[in-house]
C-alpha cells in the first residue's frame, strides 16, 4: 500500500538527520533542466527505425538495435547532440541539494547535477568508472556515482543492450559499491521509473540473501491512472523491492513535498548563538547552568544543537552537549551537535564570517540568541546572526540577560510580538529571572510548537 505524505516526511526525515540517507536520480530528475527523459532521448532514433516507443519499450534493446543499424559512433554522435544543449538551473535539484544527500546515484549521461552543485560552490566527486573509485572522499566532498558513464567520456557511456550484459564485468566494482551502499544507507529515488533492471536486479539480489532485513527505501512516482498494471506495479515494488512509494498526481508536486521535507529536517537543528567576554563569577555560573540545561533538554527531545563557537558561552555549551551524549553512549557525535566556528582573515575577514554565518543558520530552523557583549565600535556577530536569521524567516527565541545584546533583542521582540506568535504566552519566561530548568523546558515547548505550525 503506497505510503502518505506525512508519513514519507516524517521518516525520512528522521533518517536524513541521522545522516544515512542517499539519492538515486532518474531521467525524470534532470527534466526541469531541459534534458530528456530517456523516452524523449530515444524518441528521434525510434523514428529512423521506423518502430514507435511505448511504455513496455526497453531503451537499451532500442540503442542496440540502432548501433547495430547505424553505427556505434552514430549513437554517440545523437545521443551528445541531445544532452549537450540545454540549460541546467533546476529547482528540483536545488530542492535535493538542500537536503544534504552526501551520496548521490544516477544513470544519467548529463552534467546537470554537478553544474547545479557547482554553481552553489559544492565541491563535488565524480566517478563514472571502476578506476574513479580510489579517489572517492566520503566525508569530504559530495560523491556522484554515474552508473551508465558520463556524457563527457562517450566511449565509456552504458546506453545498448550489449553494453548492459557486459556491465557485471566492465563496472565490477562499481555494481559492489552500488550494493553496499543499498545495505547501508537509506535511498531516496526521484525521476526513476524502474523499467531497466539494473537496480532491480540489485535490489533483488539483496533481497534474496538478506531476506527481511534488508533496508527500506523510498520513492515517489506519478499516478498512472490509464495504465491497468500500474498498482500492481506499485504492489509488487513494495512486496518484493522492499520500496515504500509515494504516490503524485503531478510531477510538480515533487518539489513542493521535498520543500516541505527540508522544512521538517531544518526545524530539529537550532542554532544557539551566545558569546561573553567577562569573567564574572554571576554570568559564569549563569553560562554553565544554562549551557547545560539547555544542551541536556534539546538533545533529550531529539533536537539537533548547532553553533558556531561563541567566546565561552560556547565552550560550555559544546562541553556539556558532548557530556550529555557521551553518558548516553552516542558515538556519531557531530551528527547531534554541530560545530562550524566563524573564521575568516584579511581584507574580506567580516564577508567570509557572514557568508559562513548565513550558509549555517540556512539549515536550522530557529536561532537562540542569550548573552552577547555590547562593544562600542566593534562589529557584533551576535546583531549580525539575528538580523540573518530574521531574513531568512527563522524562528528567534531571545534570552533576556541585563546589560547585554540578548536583552535588547528580547525588546525588540517583545514590543513586536505580533511578528513573533509562536512567542505569544511565553516571552516573559525568557529570562535570566526565570529558573533555567524552567526556562529550558519552556524553549523546548516552543521548538515543539513550531513543529506543529510549520
């Protein structure tokens, strides 16, 4: 039974923030950037052999028949003809991107994905052949696997019949690589329409030696109201595939629904900004008290901690999230607490730390902004993360604390508090006169608020 849309967002969303999720894109994924499916690719050469395409056609038989007719070079030449003239911004892809998959599959020939990471300043690997898979940098850079080649490299593209039954051999490892990645790792497949076998053929396999424990994956495909196989279809990737579906009306919904997954995964990380210089024995005792309460209640309630190293303030923050998740025997740490310290130098110092300030804060949901040293003529890294985090239509929980930047955000807040509902109710117990267990678990309750309305 096709799974529902809450139920897809709340899922996977679950396993994008634990970091265990990667992306296989289909034809249908590059299509918002003017390429072609691959019914739309083979279309023209169907016509030149005189047979016409429907939905039983299998593409790689059709390119076999062509080379065979025409040439290899010939299919080469056309099939570079139709991928290398298109444009490449997509918003589907932007959607994807936003999501944060560090593995990504597809059987496209095209560029369009390493254009659409490339032009958002992503370094990115590409690996389209058994040899690329030495330098294959899992934690640095973002890894596209070309299962069928590259458009770049056409001697080496999978697209005939023949080239298919050689891949076991010429793509060895790569087809391994493939299926640990299915074992390991929780995928999302978008534009994918499995009427080729070779990720059925894997996940088959899978299937047949790991029986019911193999991994759940998703996919999300268009109704086909007029075609009389389609549930069964549906049934039978479910049954033996092990793929949960989520079923569309349209194509242009996708984006919407992969939106509104980004929204979800944004809202359980929260960005805390808090920096102090003073070593006054009432704020120090303040900071450690509060750092720990707070880190201890959001980690409790499953919420991610992001911060970017603010002076003291920051280090009893990380100190005790990395307690609190120590004691409850966490190993993957940073997927839970977050760290990206500010840092730039020379002459462009103040536009790299806002450019790191807004590609951090981009990815949470809400900002929590306590403490904050008022300097006279110095530029203020606290002011700046508010007024970022008030563009891009965060969440702002203030904490008033006297005399410092903090307390005067609470003001402006609280004299706009019509701007600021999920705050109606509450704003008064954003204090330092409020007990930070109370204050604590008042934060908490209002992240748990938003969940709801957003």
């Amino acid at each position: 039974m096709p799974i529902e849309k809450e139920q897809f967002l709340e899922q996977f969303s679950k396993q994008a923030l634990d970091e265990r999720i990667s992306l296989f894109l289909g034809a249908g994924g590059s299509c918002d950037a003017g390429y072609p499916t691959w019914s739309s690719l083979f279309e023209p050469l169907a016509k030149e052999l005189k047979i016409s395409i429907d939905s039983s056609t299998d593409y790689y038989q059709l390119a076999q028949y062509y080379a065979n007719t025409f040439g290899r070079n010939e299919l080469r030449k056309k099939i570079n003809n139709y991928i290398n003239k298109n444009k490449f911004e997509s918003p589907l892809l932007n959607e994807l991107i936003d999501v944060g998959f560090t593995n990504i599959w597809t059987t496209n020939f095209d560029n369009t994905l390493e254009l659409n990471y490339q032009r958002r300043n992503i370094l990115i690997n590409k690996v389209f052949q058994d040899a690329d898979l030495s330098n294959v940098e899992l934690n640095k850079r973002i890894n596209i696997f070309k299962l069928n080649g590259d458009i770049n490299n056409l001697e080496g593209i999978i697209a005939t019949q023949s080239d298919y039954e050689k891949y076991t051999d010429t793509h060895h490892i790569m087809s391994m690589f493939f299926k640990r990645e299915l074992i390991s790792s929780t995928f999302l497949f978008i534009g994918y329409s499995f009427t080729d076998h070779l990720v059925l053929n894997c996940l088959s396999e899978l299937t047949k030696y790991l029986g019911e424990s193999t991994n759940c994956h998703y996919t999300i495909i268009k109704r086909e109201p007029k075609n009389q196989y389609f549930d069964y279809f549906i049934d039978d990737l479910e049954k033996r595939y092990n793929l949960r579906v989520l079923l569309v009306n349209q194509y242009e919904e996708v984006p919407v629904i992969l939106a509104e997954l980004n929204q979800k995964i944004r809202n359980r990380r929260v960005f805390i900004s808090g920096a102090f210089g003073s070593y006054e024995t009432d704020i120090e005792q303040y900071s450690h008290a509060l750092s720990k309460s707070l880190s201890f209640q959001l980690l409790r309630n499953n919420y991610r901690i992001v911060n970017g190293i603010g002076r003291r303030f920051g280090t009893h923050l990380i100190g005790y999230a990395n307690e609190y998740l120590a004691k409850e025997g966490v190993k993957d740490i940073e997927r839970y607490l977050i760290v990206r310290p500010f840092v730039g130098k020379g002459e462009n110092e103040l536009t790299e730390k806002r450019y790191l300030r807004e590609e951090v804060i981009s990815k949470c949901g809400s900002a929590i902004f306590v403490f904050g040293d008022r300097v006279p003529h110095t530029h203020s890294g606290m002011l700046e993360e508010f007024e970022i985090a008030h563009r891009q239509h965060k969440a702002i929980i203030p904490i008033a604390y006297p005399g410092m930047i903090s307390e005067e955000l609470w003001k402006k807040v609280s004299e706009n508090i019509t701007s600021y509902p999920y705050l109606e109710g509450t704003i008064k117990k954003l204090s330092e006169k409020e007990p930070v267990e109370s204050l604590s678990q008042t934060i908490v309750h209002i992240l748990d608020s938003i969940q709801e309305i957003k």
